[in-house]
C-alpha cells in the first residue's frame, strides 16, 4: 500500500502582477567546506560521501561504514589538505566560483532582452542550491536554466544536481520553467579555450616532454552499467590534443581522486606520474580538463601531490595548468551555452513585457479580484 506522505509547500504570495518576471540561470559546482578545520570538513564529506548517486552501496551498510570509520578519521586528512590551500577569501572553488557568476550575469545582460538573474548553488555545503533556488524566487525568475560546471557528463555529478534541484522543487507550489545543461565535452569554444590555456602556459614555461590529461575517476562498475563519463572524457583529450596538433607519444589521459578498495577508471594519475619518472622523464605538464574550476583536486592533489610522486620517482620539471576559471574565454562559453540553451525563451528571442504592458496586466487582475 502506498504510503501518504503529508508535504509542506512554499506558495507565492508575495507575487505581484506589475512585477517583471525573469530568467534565472542556476550555476551549480560540486562544493567545498565552510572552512578549512576538521568539524566543517566532517559536516562536508557527510553530505557527500551519503549522497547514493556518489557511492552506489547498499545505505545501512554503507552509512555505518560511513559514520563508523571514514567519518572519524578522514576529516582530520582532509582538512590539512583544504588548510594548505585556504585563502583570505576562503576556499578557492568558492571565491572563483562567484567570480565565475558574476562574469556569466553580466555577459548576460549585455546580451538579453529581457531581465536575468545568474544564481550560484553548490551541491554539497554552501551556498546551497535550494538558497540560490530562492534568490531565482525572489528575482522573479519564471524560467530556470540549470547548469552544472562539469565538462563530462556523470551520474555521480550531472545527475545528482538533478535529484538536488528536484527535490528543492518538489516544495514550490508555483514551478518555474526549467532546462538543463547535460554536458558540454564536445564543444568547439570549450576545446579551444582549453587549447588556449595549454598554449599560454607553454609561451611562458615551454612545451614539456609530454602532456597528461587527468580527470576526476569514478568506480569502474558505474561505467560498465553504462555511466558515459569515461567516453566523454577521452573525447575532450582527444579534441585538445588534435587542437595543440601534438602526436600520441607527446600526450595521455589518466584518472585521479580513487577513493576505496575497488577499481575505477584506468589509467591512474599516480601511477602514470611514477612510471614517467621512474622512465626518467625530463620534463611533464599537468591540466585538469574535467574540472572548471580550481580546486582541492587540482591544486592540492594533482599540483603538489603528483609533483612529488614524478620527481620522487626521478622525472625531472613539473608543471600543473590551471583550470579555466574566470578566463574571459571561458566565461564566454558558460554565456554562449546559456543563451543557445534557453533559446525560445522571452528573455532570448521574444520581446520583454514592457512597463506599460505590466501596468495594464495590473488594472485587469485588480479588475478580477486581484489583491493590490
């Protein structure tokens, strides 16, 4: 028998008839801690590592283990990582991340017809995405454009954004319209920014021996039951490689972040740094193409970590990449792509309601019974 369950709903009324309606654009990232020491990092990894999309295990075995063992001894680890990499703005995922929403929202409106409203949400720790749901809410966003920042598709991110912002929804009364932003792997301004990047680096350092691509791993079982991830991510560095026109020897893709027991995605990215070294390697140079954002992941693990493993091992000059971030090319991307997604939209193609017509939407609900 199916169960009832009582819902509470947030209604809507404040709404106003002479208030102009929006478009709202849901930028959405993994997340971060709200600060570098062990409790928060604990109160992090908890939303998480409970997220079923993350870790596909049975929950009360995998909550046990979770808050039996993992949550008592891998924040303290975790949070001496965040704390090397911690600045006066706080953590860099979040500051570049805002600075990211900024730019996106003013390329935005250079360009609309209508009002627009850019939002940052996080996945996991703050800002959340049910706040920045709110503040699409408030700005009267009528149309909802949700865009996850991961180049590659992956039910462990793209689509637990997804369960994230259905379940916030699942609470309004009044929904607006939405579309979603699957992935953009492929895209030939996201390829050429990459390459862009690669070659601004080599300007100022020189082209190393070889370029290693690396991207976030996910367990191997999730892929073999059909996750597209590790496809995807072969595409990008196929396409950046053929853009920086380099020959198969001169570059590879590898994977990073394995987390437990079980296998994930080959190549690792430790494992390839030591066996470049160990082959006396001269010189290597890291990029992250999974990743829009600089990170824990990139600038603690990939930047640091695996420089040590290659030059412990005997490689010789390292060098790391950095993400995208808030390059103009890549703000101009995360635009382009909003625009072409909301395509039909008012805001877009249409005409904007215009004072007067907002006025004379008034006078007639005021004339039907409308509250002032």
């Amino acid at each position: 028998m199916d169960t009832l369950v009582q819902m509470t709903f947030i209604n809507t009324p404040d709404y106003r008839h002479d208030h102009p309606e929006s478009l709202g654009i849901l930028l959405v990232n993994l997340g971060t801690p709200d600060g570098p020491g062990v409790p928060e990092v604990r109160r992090y990894l908890a939303e998480f590592l409970a997220d079923p999309r993350v870790v596909e295990m049975a929950r009360l075995p995998w909550m046990l283990l979770l808050h039996g063992i993992i949550l008592r001894t891998r924040p303290k680890r975790s949070a001496a990582a965040y704390a090397s990499i911690w600045s006066e703005e706080g953590s860099p995922l979040l500051a570049i991340s805002r600075r990211q929403a900024e730019g996106v929202e003013a390329r935005l409106r250079e360009r609309l017809r209508g009002p627009v409203k850019v939002a940052l949400g996080m996945r996991y720790g703050n800002p959340s995405i049910a706040s920045a749901l709110a503040e699409l809410k408030d700005a009267n966003a009528r149309r909802v454009l949700v865009f996850p920042l991961y180049p590659q598709y992956s039910a462990t991110t793209v689509a637990s954004v997804f369960d994230a912002v259905s379940a916030e929804l699942r609470r309004w009364r009044w929904l607006p319209e939405l579309r979603f932003i699957n992935h953009y792997h492929d895209e030939p301004a996201y390829i050429e920014a990459l390459a862009a990047s690669v070659r601004a680096h080599w300007a100022e350092h020189g082209q190393a021996e070889r370029l290693l691509m690396s991207f976030h791993g996910i367990p191997k079982a999730y892929f073999d039951k059909g996750d597209p991830y590790y496809c995807e991510c072969h595409k990008t560095a196929r396409l950046l490689a053929e853009r920086l026109e380099l020959p198969a020897e001169r570059w590879a893709l590898s994977f990073q972040s394995r987390l437990g027991r079980d296998e994930w995605l080959q190549p690792y990215t430790a494992a390839t740094m030591e066996a470049w070294g160990r082959a006396g390697l001269g010189s290597v140079q890291l990029i992250s193409p999974g990743f829009s954002v600089d990170c824990l992941e990139t600038l603690e693990e990939i930047k640091e970590e695996n420089r040590e493993i290659f030059q412990h091992a005997g490689g010789g000059d390292f060098g790391y990449i950095p993400c995208l971030n808030e390059a103009p090319a890549h703000l101009d991307l995360l635009a382009d792509l909003a625009v072409r997604h909301c395509a039909g939209w008012p805001e877009v193609d249409g005409e904007a309601a215009d004072a007067e017509a907002l006025a004379q939407r008034l006078e007639r609900a005021l004339g039907q019974g409308a509250a002032a």
